[in-house]
C-alpha cells in the first residue's frame, strides 16, 4: 500500500511538472492591428514578467516609417523614422513562416553622395534598424526581418539587439551591411537555424552569441561575415552552420569568415562548418588596425563534405604601429567539442535556450464529427493553432473546435514560448 501511494504520488508530481499556461496569443497581426501596434502593446504593459505573445500571420508587411519622430539625415535633412523599438521584456513575436511572413521597413529612397558611393542618406549604425529589442528573454521565430535599404548603400541592421538572452529560431535576417548587431556588452544571445543574408560585416557587434546550425548567406563577393568586437566572455561561436551565397560563382573563394573590429578583443570560432561557397585561403581580413583575440575553425568542409586546407589561414595581425599579434587558426578536436551553448550561455544562472526553442508535439488523434474537430489533449501546449487550407485562421485553448467555414483543416500545436509545431492534417 505505501509502495502504491508513493507511485501515486511521483505520477501527480510529474504531471504538475508538465502541467503548462493554457491561453492564446495576446495580439495577432493583422486581427488586431499592424506591427506597430502590437509592439506598442507590448512595451505599455506594466506587468512584464508574464509573457506577452504576438503571433503574425503569412503575408509581406511593409512597416511604414513614422509620422510624428525624423532621423536627421547625412544632407542634414529630417526623414521619417523607420526604425521599431522593442523595450519590454518576456514578449515572444511569432510568424507562421520565415519564408512566407516578412516585416520590412521604409528607409528613404533617395541616394545622396556618400564616402563609398551614392548612399541612403540615413546609413549607419542605429540609424535605420528594422527592429531593436533591449528587453530580456525577448524570443523570435519564424519570421524574416528585412531592412529596407537597397544593398550597396549603406549600414542598414534588420535586428539590432540590445537586449539579454534573445533567442531567435528560423529566423530570416535580410540586409547587406551590419544586418545584425549585437550591442549590448554583457549579455548572450542564441540562434538556432534561419538565414542571415548580407556582405559587408554581416554579424557584428559585442556580446556571447552562440549561432547554431545557421545559414549565412552571401549576397555579393569580396565580403565579411562575422565580425564581433567585445565579448562577454566566448565571442561569436557558429557550430555546425552553412555559408552560401546568393551567386556562388562570384562569390567562391572570394569572400572571408570576418576581420576583427577592435584591438585584442574579438573572437570568432567557425565549427563544423559547410562551406557551399569557399573562402578565400587567408579565410579572414584586416580592419582599421584591429586584431582578434582569437578567430579560428575546426572542421571546415565543402559542398561535397570535403575537408577544407585551413594551412593558409592567417596566423597573425599587425597593428598601426606595426606590432605583430599573432592567432591561432585551427582548433583542436577537444578544443572545439569544448565550445556547447551549456558552457557558452550557461552562465551563473544555468541558461538553457535549447529548452525553450523545443517544438511541442504536434496534435495526435484528430477527428471530425459532423461540424467538430477534436484532439488529444497535451498538458505542454499552450494552445492550438486552427488552420484552413494550410493557412491559420485561428487559435483556441480547447483541444476542440466548431467549424464555421469548409475547407481543409489541420491543427498544429504552440509550444509555451509560442512556436508552431508541424501540422496534423486528418
């Protein structure tokens, strides 16, 4: 008997254990207003330790600069404001697809004479982000975010991110300077697949941010792709990523991995990397005086699985004054089976962003009698998303639903952070 109570006991544990928030999303895009208005809602809570969830529906959505605040422009000239602040905490943004949910902002479109060309007269670092976050534990997936500058015009971030323990999962970042800039100093940040797309320094900034199984996209040749400055502690770590390019026959073996911005301090590890396009031999670049206080690899293969030669990497720097810093290029086997997202953003507290990104299953047992659709209950969904002919229409915190239009259904399950699962179709 007292063997049976304990059993019985465990079993309650565990499941109040499993046992999760059961709601829907508090704002959907377009159902209850633009981006604009979804992000305001979230910053004007006063409650930030509860999560706030907004989930954007397939479609291309032109995020319109502001009325009422200006960017002063290089020609001295006031633009409106095409940037988007995100400033509170806990908030998830969630698309119905990376590839068929798209944010894009309005920069102007007029050219002006710049220091390397005709140039948005907006350009630069902080000037002209799609979205900016400086909240914490602020979580995005699904989505693309896509700076609306014309490429070879300027610095233009589509995530500038102040914030702390970001996650980003399949998310597209769309730009061709400075796409993404981490600037916060003392945070770390994680993503996991999804494709940034840019040339020119296409991942910049401070901070630990560990990319996993990412796609970095290449627009044109002679690019850089990461190029961190001041980490908190690990740098830039890209495990088991891919780099390809939108032409790869301009852009194989004529673009490198990064080129250090600042004196001793960066640090970029490539690991396991498939290298559809090769880099150039030298694999990195010289900027401005700086060196690295580590850039390396360790498992660097083409297309076809082959180990890339990494014997002429760049085994030093030398500075303005011509004092030489030098690198090690190639990791050990042990020394890159070190580097796991457990001892890069583990930090003091434990942080374990893998936890949060994992999909709940999705829906088993679905039936249809006569105008209602049921399903087995999941105590680690937060909700259900109902879709029509492959498009959500609507989600409901009931493991049922009362069909009000024909069409094909499908029910795909929300994981607490807010992702979708894949769908159960009948």
């Amino acid at each position: 008997m007292k063997k049976l109570t304990v059993t019985l006991l465990s079993l309650i544990l565990s499941a109040s254990l499993f046992a999760q928030e059961r709601k829907t999303f508090d704002f959907i895009v377009p159902d209850n207003g633009d981006f604009k208005a979804a992000i305001a809602k979230a910053n004007s809570r006063k409650d930030q330790s509860k999560r706030f969830r907004i989930f954007i529906k397939q479609g291309n959505y032109i995020i319109p600069a502001s009325e009422t605040s200006t960017v002063k422009g290089m020609d001295d000239v006031e633009y409106p404001d095409p940037r988007t602040d995100l400033t509170a905490s806990n908030v998830s943004i969630i698309g119905e697809g990376m590839e068929i949910t798209t944010l894009t902002n309005t920069p102007p479109t007029n050219l002006i004479e710049g220091q390397w060309g005709p140039s948005c007269p907006i350009e630069g670092l902080r000037k002209c982000y799609t979205l900016k976050n400086s909240g914490t534990d602020n979580y995005i997936q699904d989505v693309k975010l896509v700076n609306g500058m014309k490429d070879h015009t300027g610095r233009g971030e589509a995530l500038e991110d102040n914030g702390n323990k970001t996650i980003c999962k399949n998310v597209g970042l769309w730009g061709y300077q400075d796409t993404y800039c981490s600037n916060n100093g003392n945070s770390r940040m994680y993503f996991e697949g999804g494709v940034i797309r840019g040339r020119t320094d296409y991942i910049c900034g401070k901070d630990d941010i560990f990319f996993q199984g990412v796609e970095f996209r290449n627009v044109d040749a002679g690019g850089y792709i990461a190029v961190p400055s001041r980490p908190k502690q690990f740098g830039y770590v890209m495990r088991d990523c891919i780099i390809t390019a939108e032409d790869p026959e301009k852009c194989d073996q004529n673009y490198t991995l990064g080129r250090p911005w600042g004196q001793g301090t960066p640090i970029a590890l490539w690991i396991n990397t498939k290298c559809n396009v090769i880099p150039k031999a030298i694999g990195w670049a010289d900027m401005s005086g700086g060196w690295p206080a580590q850039y390396a690899e360790y498992g660097s293969v083409d297309k076809n699985g082959k180990a890339l030669d990494l014997s002429g990497r760049k085994y030093s720097w030398t500075d303005k004054e011509g004092n030489i810093h030098p690198n090690k290029p190639v990791l050990s086997k042990k020394e890159a089976a070190d580097y796991t997202v457990e001892k890069v953003l583990g930090g003091d507290d434990n942080w374990n962003p893998q936890a949060l990104t994992k999909s709940v299953a999705k829906p088993t047992n679905l039936m249809r009698n006569g105008k209602t659709l049921t399903w087995d209950d999941n105590p680690e969904a937060l909700c259900w998303a109902i879709c029509i002919d492959g498009k959500v229409l609507c989600f409901t915190a009931k493991n049922s639903f009362k069909i009000k239009a024909e069409g094909n259904y499908s029910v795909k399950a929300v994981s607490q952070m807010g992702g979708l699962s894949d769908a159960q179709e009948f």
